[in-house]
C-alpha cells in the first residue's frame, strides 16, 4: 500500500512517518520510506533549490515540485509498489495542490494538469493530514527554517484552510488527524485505519 503524511511544517509528518514505517516492518513488512521534495538524487538537487535562498515564482515552484515528483514515482515508487513493498512517503500531491495550487493561487487545474504525466494513475491508498494550529507549529519546527517555511503566519493560514478543503473534497482518500495528540496515540489510530486497506 502506498500511504502519504500531510500537513504544514511542524504538524508531525515526519515522525509519524517513521513511526509507520517501524510498525509495518515489526509486522514483517518491506517498507520503504521517502519524502517530497527529493528520495532521488535529482530530487535532492531540486530540493536544494526549492528550500534554498532566492525568489521563486509559483509557476517555477509547482514545476521543479512535479520534476522531483517525476523521478521519485518512476524510480522508487512505482517499483516498491510493483515488487509488493509498502511506501511511506513524507508529503506528495497534496503538498503541491494546497501550497502551490491553493495557497500561491495557481489553481487545483493547473497543478493537476502539470503533475498528471508525472503520476500516471498512481494516487496514494491513504493520506494523513496531521492538523496543528499554525501558530503553534512554528514553535515545534527544528532548525533554521527554510525559503517555504519563512513566508510568515499569513500563509501558513492560507496552507492550513487549503489543506482542510482538500481533504473535505476528498474524505475517502484524505484522513484529518489532531496532530496534537500524543505520538504514539496518533500512531495506533493511522495503523488502525490502514487494517482496512491491507
Ligand atoms: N504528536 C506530537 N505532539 C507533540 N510534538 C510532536 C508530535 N509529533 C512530532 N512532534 C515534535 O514536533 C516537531 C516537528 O515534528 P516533525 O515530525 O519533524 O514534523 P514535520 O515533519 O511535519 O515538519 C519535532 O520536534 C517533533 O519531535
Ligand atoms: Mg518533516
């Protein structure tokens, strides 16, 4: 099964993630785990470029997304999910949709429309949306904050409402969670959930 992590920064993608991937490997699982932007080594380039310093315009910034996006599903996706494995990935389309196609204003078309030939028909099976009020993730968030993570409260408002329509229009794929519970609580209802899929 193919299961992605959704939310601003801050909200818990990441460790969830590895809490996942953890728990399906105790069960006997291949997983593999991979994040957006980058689990290639272009997409590590264009990572590079995306969080690093300097104006991007949004046309740019959905296109050099879809470009890592690309490479990721043809050489790690596709084949783990070919060979049987499981694949954990730390954000995916829905991270271009709300921040490129909502939040920056280009439109859900436009962004889909750019990132059809690099999905194909994959979608994931399961997406978490890990929900923590933006005030407050800023203070959780490690590190010297990236090009995207320095736009201010403001967008992470308009990231937040996006993220949230999204998943009201698609609740069959999209699962909100209170990213404000306890790790190891939020751990136990995602690998609830997932007993349905497989
Ligand atoms: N459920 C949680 N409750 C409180 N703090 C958390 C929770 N999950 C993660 N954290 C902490 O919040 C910070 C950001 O978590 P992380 O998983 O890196 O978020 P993301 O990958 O979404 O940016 C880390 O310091 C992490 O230890
Ligand atoms: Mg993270």
């Amino acid at each position: 099964m193919f299961v992605t992590f959704e939310g601003i920064d801050g909200s818990g993608k990441s460790t969830q993630a590895a809490l996942l991937a953890a728990v399906l490997r105790a069960e006997g699982r291949e997983v593999v785990e991979t994040r957006e932007p980058g689990g290639t080594p272009l997409g590590e380039r264009i990572r590079g470029l995306l969080l690093g310093d300097g104006e991007i315009v949004p046309f740019a910034e959905a296109a050099l997304f879809a470009a890592a996006r690309a490479q990721l599903v043809a050489d790690v996706i596709r084949p783990a999910l070919d060979r049987g494995a499981d694949v954990v990935c730390d954000r995916f389309i829905d991270s271009s949709l709300a921040y490129q196609g909502l939040a920056r204003g280009l439109g859900l078309d436009a962004v889909l429309e750019l990132n059809a030939p690099a999905l194909g028909s994959l979608l994931p099976d399961r997406t978490f949306l890990l929900l923590v009020p933006p005030a407050e993730s800023a203070g959780r968030a490690t590190g010297r904050p990236d090009r995207i993570e320095r736009e201010g409260l403001a967008f992470l408002e308009r990231v937040d409402r996006a993220y949230r329509e999204l998943a009201a229009a698609l609740p069959a794929r999209i699962t909100m969670l209170d990213g404000g519970l306890a790790p190891t609580q939020l751990a136990r209802a995602i690998r609830d959930e997932l007993r349905a899929l497989a």
